[in-house]
C-alpha cells in the first residue's frame, strides 16, 4: 500500500502546538479525506453558482416583457445586458484580493447578499437609464465570486484533484439554465398582473431573494480554511495540508506567476479564444429565448420549459465530451470542433425561421457545443503555459476574454435594431467564434505525446 509520510512541522505550524500529527497516510486515506471534502462543499457551491447563473442571466426571459412595458429595443437590452461584464470585469481582481484578507465566507456573505438585492431592486426599473444602473451595480456585486470560488478551491484540494472539481463546479451553468427555463417561463406567464406587477417584476424578484438566504446560510457552513473545521480530523487535516504544502513548495520553486504570463504571448492568444468563445457563449445564453419565442405559436411558458430542456441536454452533452477529452487525452480537437459546430449552428438559424424542431435541434447543437468548451478551455492554459505562467495567466485570459460577454450581446442588439431581426447579429458572433477556433488550431501546434501523458493533456 502507498504511504506518505506527514510532515510535522506544517501540521503544527498550521494546526498549533497541541495538535501531535506524526504518522503514516494511506492512498484510501487520502480518497476519503478528499471525498468528504467534495460532500461536505462542492453541492453547496454549485447550488450558489446555480443562482449567479440564474440571476445572470434571467434578463433573457425578462426581456420577452420588459421590452414592451419598459418601451425599449434589442439595441437599448444589448446595452443593458452587456454593461453588466463591465462592473464585473472591473472590480474581479479588488474583490479577490478582498477576500485573500477576508476570508471566504465574508466574502460570500457579501457577494451574495448585494447581487441578490440588486436582481430585486431590477423589478422597480422603470426606465433604460435606471436598467442600466442597476446592470451595471449587478456585475459589481457579482464581481470576484467565480474567480473567488476557484481561489476558494485550491486551500482544500491539492493540483491533482483540481480539474475534475472545478469542471463538476462549472457544470452549475447549464444545470442553472434547467431550473431557470421553465421557473422563468412559468412566472411570467402566471403571475403577470398579480398585485399590479409585471411578470418579468415577480422573475427577479423571486429569482433574487434565494441568492440572499443561500448568502447568510454560506457565512455559517462554510469554513475559511482546513484548520478551522470541525468535521475533519487531525490526520484528514494533516493529509490535506501536506498535499497543499508539496503543491507550494513546487510553485515557490518556478518563480513568480503573474509577471511571467504578462510576458508570454499565448497568453493574449488564449484571452482572444477566450474572447470569441464567451460571445458564443453570451449568444446562447441571452438571446436563444427570444429565438425560441420568435418562432410561430410560442407562448413564454413553453419557450422556458423548452429552453429548460435543452440545457439539461447541454449538460449531458456536457460530460460526454468531457469523458471524450481525457479518454483520447486531446483537448484542441475537441474544442475546436465544438466551436464550429457552434458557428455553423448559428449560420443555419435563418433558414430554420417559424420551424420549431430545425430550430430547437440547431440550438441544441448550438448549446451543447458551447457548454462543452466551456468545460475543456481551462485545460488548455495550464498545458500550454509554464507552471510559473499559468496561475496569473489564468487570471488575465479570463479578464480580458470575459469581455467578449459585453462586446456580443451590445453588437447582437445593435445589429438587430439596424437590419429588423436577430440573425445578422448571430452570423456576426458565428463568424467571430470560428476565427477563434482557428486561432486556437494554428497558434497551439500539438504537444508531444510525452508531455500530454505528463499534463493529461
């Protein structure tokens, strides 16, 4: 049986004097240890990203309302939807190092709290100027809470575990969309004119107030760090923090990260990638209710349960990709290929116009693709980079691409407010996502076998 020797002096300096940790691990220590983490966490926290994602993203299904009520167009919604990137963007890097002071549950407590306050505030929205406002006050409160999570990750689970736990996290963004779907369509539609509100006014705030109680409820379950926990023991505490100490000592050895990724090319290549996926990504997920609602005899309660349906298959598609990546040890490929599939789903749309099954099985296609690179990307940084460029790389290919949330949905709106429908918009974003794609097969040759076998690349 493998064994591992603890070492004392961390468990001590960690855990305190009066804490005698000096004994032998096995693997199936290790396993459980790590196993009762991820219960233990990884369910609540996709549940709370389930709600960033939810209240992200519900002006989608609003807008099929509020367009009307609030007598705005798709340009003046492509603003509104796209300002939001722009507060978010702009605080993520003070509110991570907020937190690196804070602690997590602070944190959460006041992430959470703040976005879901303001995705109720949206219900008394009465014109584009104050929509804007509070978009934009949205993606400030929201700012640093996945980046968060992540950095959140790494003080319990060592390198080895990281990828299969983030990519089950990231999962919460299609399974937000299966609740999402029909919860939207189904209050718009029923509650529209109860106490003089609007449906889209009862969507936010009944989606919003959950994302406050899930923000008290995280400041009491959860703990800022393996020491302060009850629910492990000394040697499960010991186990983790010896991983964590090895994983340190070997990024202390490769140097400084973030000067080193702002030195590297790939890295403003990836963020370009990045960039055109996340239009796609933006397309799909705040513009596909309204191409659904568009087609002939659509009420607002199917267009959720269908919008519902597709991303439960996203979600399937989801993982069989996945499964398919590390299984052939190829992740190019595999996202490349998403990506045009995405595109020329995308091209289709116009000629499936006022044909609900062409059109609902080209945004299948659309959606699964989109979900699925979502779930291979973050592979790709750390493959290509060098251990000491990867961490602070991650960090600005995901600042710098994430702006493609804002640049899509505001060229989506304006391009349809000056041709009369969605479609030229779409092609626009179809277009940009295969440049991407390109970028991504031409600027990244294929490693060797020895090193895919090395990173499980």
């Amino acid at each position: 049986m493998q064994k591992k020797l603890i070492d004392r002096n961390i468990c001590e300096k960690l855990f305190g004097d009066d804490v005698s940790i000096q004994f032998m691990t096995s693997s199936r220590v290790r396993q459980s240890t790590y196993r009762k983490v991820a219960w233990r966490m990884i369910p609540f926290l996709l549940l709370c990203y389930m709600m960033a994602t939810i209240d992200r993203f519900n002006i989608g299904f609003a807008k099929l309302q509020f367009l009307h009520d609030l007598k705005l167009d798709d340009g003046m919604y492509g603003i509104a939807a796209g300002i939001f990137y722009i507060g978010y963007i702009a605080l993520e890097v003070p509110s991570n190092l907020w937190l690196v002071r804070t602690g997590v549950r602070r944190t959460l407590l006041r992430i959470m709290v703040s976005w879901g306050a303001v995705t109720c505030a949206t219900m008394l929205a009465h014109s584009a100027i104050v929509f804007y406002i509070l978009r934009f006050l949205l993606g400030v409160a929201e700012a640093g809470f996945f980046p968060g999570i992540l950095f959140y990750i790494t003080l319990w689970f060592p390198d080895r575990l990281r990828g299969r736990i983030t990519s089950l996290f990231v999962t919460a963004v299609p399974l937000g969309g299966v609740i999402a779907g029909p919860a939207s369509g189904l209050t718009m539609q029923h509650l529209d004119g109860v106490a003089g509100f609007h449906g889209w006014q009862w969507l936010f705030m009944i989606e919003g107030l959950p994302t406050v109680v899930l923000g008290v409820i995280a400041y009491f379950y959860l703990a800022d760090n393996v020491a302060s926990v009850r629910w492990l023991s000394a040697e499960e505490k010991g186990v983790i923090a010896a991983e964590l100490a090895l994983d340190q000592r070997d990024r202390e050895t490769h140097g400084a990260s973030f000067l080193a990724s702002l030195k590297d090319p790939r890295v403003y290549m990836l963020a370009f990638v990045y960039f055109c996926f996340f239009s796609s990504l933006t397309t799909v997920l705040l513009w596909m209710p309204s191409i659904l609602k568009d087609v002939v005899g659509q009420t607002i309660g199917s267009t959720g349960w269908i919008s519902g349906g597709l991303s439960l298959l996203s979600t399937v598609g989801m993982v069989f990709v996945g499964y398919s990546s590390d299984k052939f040890r190829e992740r190019r490929w595999h996202v490349s290929m998403c990506g045009f599939a995405a595109s020329a789903s995308f091209v289709l749309l116009p000629v499936a116009h006022g044909n609900l099954i062409f059109t609902v099985a080209l945004l299948a296609v659309a959606s699964v693709s989109v979900f699925s690179i979502l779930g291979l990307f973050w592979t790709i940084p750390s493959a290509y980079l060098s251990h000491s460029a990867a961490a602070g790389g991650i960090a600005t290919i995901s600042s710098l691409g994430g702006l493609g949330g804002a640049f899509s949905t505001m060229v989506i709106g304006a391009i349809s407010v000056r041709f009369g429908n969605l479609y030229a918009g779409i092609d626009f974003m179809a277009a940009l996502t295969s440049i991407g794609m390109l970028t991504l097969l031409c600027g990244f040759p294929r490693q060797s076998h020895s090193v895919e076998t090395a990173e499980n690349y």
